[in-house]
C-alpha cells in the first residue's frame, strides 16, 4: 500500500505542492528518502524515526520507502519532517489514510516528537487554500499562516497531538491570527531642527513613494530625516501586508507570531554584497530591495556602494522585481520600495565649507558623486541639498509640525491616490506610465510651458520628463488640488535639478 501525504516546496515566494508517498514493503529493513531531496531532508529519516520512538511506536522490519514528487524538483529544508511522519503512520495505518491526504503539512521535528517552527508558512497557506486543504504546521506558525482567510489551519505542539487531532480522539481548535506586537514608537519629525526643504521632500517622497537623495556635510542630519521617514507613512493595507509578510516568511522573519503592519524599513551597509542586495546566495533567497518591499530602503553613503551593486538596483527600481537567475531556477521576488539615500557631497564631506575643503576641491565633488551613474540617478526623483546645521540652530524652539501632522497630510495624499487608481493594477503616483500618467498628471498650459522650457534648457530625458510629472501629481496632491499647475511644475523641477546633474 502507497500512502500519500502533501506538502511545499519553495520556489522564491510561491510555494508548490509535493506529494510525499510512502511505501512500506517486504525485504531487507531500511529507511531510504528519494525525489531530490538535499542534506537536510536526507537527515529527516533519523529524527523521525527518534520521534516515533519516542512516541512509543516501532517501524515494521520492512523497508520504508518515501518518494517526494515532482521527483525532479528540489527538496530543501527540514519542514519536510512533518509530512514524511504522517505519510509513514498512514502507511501503517496509525492515522486514516483519507484525513492525511486531506491536510498540506510542514513543519521539523525534534527527537522528543515536538514541532519545531520553520519558515513559509504563509505561503504554504496560500498553496492549501488553492488545493482546498486544511494545512497543519507548529503551533509557533499559525498566527501566521491564518491569516489566509480561505483555508483552515490547525496548529500543533507536537506530533502526539497533531496524532490525536487526525484520529479524532482529541481534535484541535482552528489557530488564531497573529498580529506583531508593534514596534517602539516612530522618531519624531519634530527632532529635526531647521532643514525646512529636506522635510518638505520627505513629505513628497512618503506621499507618493519618489525616490529621494540628500546630499550634504557630516552632521547636517540626513541619517536622522531617513530614520524619520517610518512616522509619515501609512500603515500596510491588508493586501500589501500580505504581500510583504510572503517574504518575509520565506527568509525567516517572522517570528514574532504573526505579521506586521508597520513598513519596512530596511539599512543594509555600503559593504553588502550583490546578492545581500537584490537577492541570491544558497537557496537564492531574497535581498534588501525584496525585505524592503512596500516599505522603505535607506542606502547611507551611497557612493561608498561598489558600482556592480548600485548598477543591480536600475531595474528593480524601475520594474518593481527582481529576478535571480541561478543554473536551476528563475526566482521572482517583488521589490517596490521607497528609496532614500544618503550622500556627503564629496569624499571629505566638507566641500561646502572653503576653509575646510580639500585642496582638489570642487573635482573632488564631482568625482565623489559621479561614482552614482547618470542611468541610477535619472530613476531618483528628488535630490536635495542638506546645508550644514550650526550648533547656535540646536537651540531653536521646537519646530510647530512634527511626523503626526505630515503624516495626516500624507495619509490624505494616499487616499485619493487609492481611490485614482482603484483596479487599475498602480497604487501610488510613483506607479503611474503611459496614457493614464498623461491624463492625470497633464499640467495646465502655464504649467506645460514651463516643464517645455525646462526640458529644452536642461536636456530632461524621456524618464526625467515623467518622473518630474509624477511628483508634480503628487504635490499637487498634498495640496488639495485637481488640477496639476504651475507652481507645481516648478517645485517639482527644483528638486530635479538640485544638484546640477540631469542625465
């Protein structure tokens, strides 16, 4: 008799479903795991045979034999314990065979038969719900995987009670979802003293997720207004906090019990690596940009970034995924972040100030920042100088807006975005191309005749063109306006051509 039980295979966020068959047959006793599996579930047989043990149940003087199919995709990871357990105890009729087939497992098992946690079970959820499955994991992940509406989840300490729950004799109560427990409160805009400009844009930027660069001395604050940038923006709508959970479970972040609601909000060091980055390494698992999905990705000294790095990030930017390609796999993982990077304007960071400049100064700024590319920098929307702060400006009074007041601001900028592009595929100004950029972004004629001139004076490119409309849609929008005029256009240009550079 062949036995079936069900589980997933990861490929990037999407989970696939695996047969694990087993057969238990006359010959020489043994334990054998075949269908592509690696080092991990090779090693799945003897922690399950110590669990069984310790469950007080003996292996028949048979050879066992468990086949995962698809035999020809990979097996990676230790959830595959879990569903190996229960096709083996369908085998020899300790479970029914029928209430095993009906149930999408995951989870690895400890010597003592206790379920240990592992990652993906949100979209191991998703793939039971599409296969009409209950789906059973460690107790640890079911405030994760609940919250797919669509399927039932039953959560269990152990293999004993996950036992007892498939017989009958002592069900299990469906799992609760699970909210993170938020986290400290955001620092507040009000810290900021002076840089009046740079919070202006950050107001845009959060408004509808424009790419921003500030360039300016040590000291003058653009680590402190990134690290603001969190308080101004709205909470992950359920959708998106799906999504963003969906990575996060595959790369083992969830651990709190249960999704978040708050962004992302992601610093890798200049030092990362391309695949840290945009995704890869063993198991080609996702990179900062795809952590960073929905949310913000903050690259300090960006300069300091190596080239092949900066360069993987023109894509992304600019489609909203990455793809890692390996020998055996095309992983696709989503990454529409908010992009805020940091820059001094030169290597010394004093070139500003004539008394402390270097003496290859003003060619040492030129290039320091040409170390960005003109194709990176033409995909940032909003570039801002941040002049230096003097010590006499710390003891100003407290600025009157702080990040609660931007943020109600911002939270209505989101809202007619939201109700602008509802089913159209776009959620924000950012997201906006083609025809339906030119309707809602066309400029009134004064307007129009400005953003001409400008691109006619300065060499605008086809992006630099649009990208100057989007955020002029957004300014707009934080104003209270349907129409996109003139002092928007103008305002919006500014922060294109702050630092001189227009590809």
């Amino acid at each position: 008799m062949v036995a079936r039980a069900y589980t997933v295979a990861f490929e990037g966020v999407e989970a696939r479903l695996v047969e694990v068959q087993c057969a238990v047959t006359a010959g020489m006793p043994g334990f054998s795991i075949v269908g592509l599996p690696d080092k991990a579930v090779s090693e799945a047989r003897e922690r399950v045979r110590a669990a069984l043990s310790a469950l007080s149940i003996a292996l028949p003087s048979k050879r066992v034999t468990i086949n995962m199919s698809p035999a020809d995709l990979p097996k990676e990871g230790s959830h595959f314990d879990l569903p190996i357990a229960l096709a083996l105890l369908a085998a020899i009729e300790v479970l029914p065979e029928e209430e095993v087939a009906a149930t999408v497992s995951l989870g690895e098992l400890s010597l003592s038969g206790d379920l240990v946690p592992v990652i993906g079970a949100l979209p191991a959820a998703m793939a039971a719900a599409e296969e009409d499955r209950r789906l059973l994991c460690p107790a640890a992940c079911g405030a994760e995987a609940v919250w797919v509406e669509a399927v039932e989840v039953i959560a269990a300490p152990t293999l004993a009670r996950a036992i007892r729950h498939l017989t009958g004799q002592q069900p299990l109560a469906p799992a609760q979802a699970g909210l993170a427990a938020p986290s400290a409160q955001p620092r507040d805009l009000r810290d900021v003293k002076g840089q009046e400009r740079a919070k202006r844009a950050l107001e845009i930027a959060a408004a509808g997720r424009h790419h921003l660069l500030l360039v300016g001395p040590p000291g003058s604050g653009k680590s402190m207004l990134a690290a603001r940038l969190p308080g101004l923006l709205p909470p992950l709508s359920p959708v998106e906090a799906l999504e963003t959970s969906m990575v996060h479970s595959v790369s083992g972040l969830l651990t709190e019990g249960g999704i978040s609601r708050a962004r992302p909000f992601r610093e890798p060091h200049h030092t990362a690596s391309i695949a840290a980055i945009a995704g890869g390494g063993r198991g080609a698992k996702p990179g900062e940009i795809s952590l960073a999905h929905n949310g913000v990705l903050f690259l300090d000294e960006l300069p300091e970034f190596s080239r092949a790095v900066l360069e993987t990030l023109r894509q992304p930017i600019e489609t909203g995924e990455v793809v890692v390609a390996r020998a055996n796999a095309h992983l696709r993982y989503p990454c529409r972040f908010l992009l805020i990077a940091a820059a001094n304007p030169c290597r010394c960071g004093q070139l500003a100030d004539p008394d402390r400049a270097c003496a290859r100064a003003p060619g040492c700024g030129e290039e320091y920042l040409g170390r960005i590319s003109g194709p990176l920098m033409d995909r940032i929307d909003l570039r801002v100088e941040v002049p230096p702060v003097g010590f006499t400006d710390l003891d100003l009074p407290e600025p009157p807006e702080g990040s609660a007041e931007v943020a109600i601001r911002v939270a209505a900028a989101r809202e007619i975005q939201t109700a602008r592009f509802d089913g159209s595929g776009a959620r924000v100004n950012a997201d906006a191309e083609g025809r339906r950029l030119e309707e809602i972004a066309a400029p009134d004629p004064e307007g129009r005749d400005l953003l001409l001139r400008v691109a006619e004076r300065f060499g605008l490119s086809a992006r630099g063109y649009h990208r100057v409309l989007r955020v002029a849609r957004t300014i707009a929008d934080l104003d209270g306006s349907e129409i996109v005029r003139r002092p928007h256009v103008a305002e919006a240009v500014g922060y294109r051509l702050a630092l001189g550079r227009e590809p």
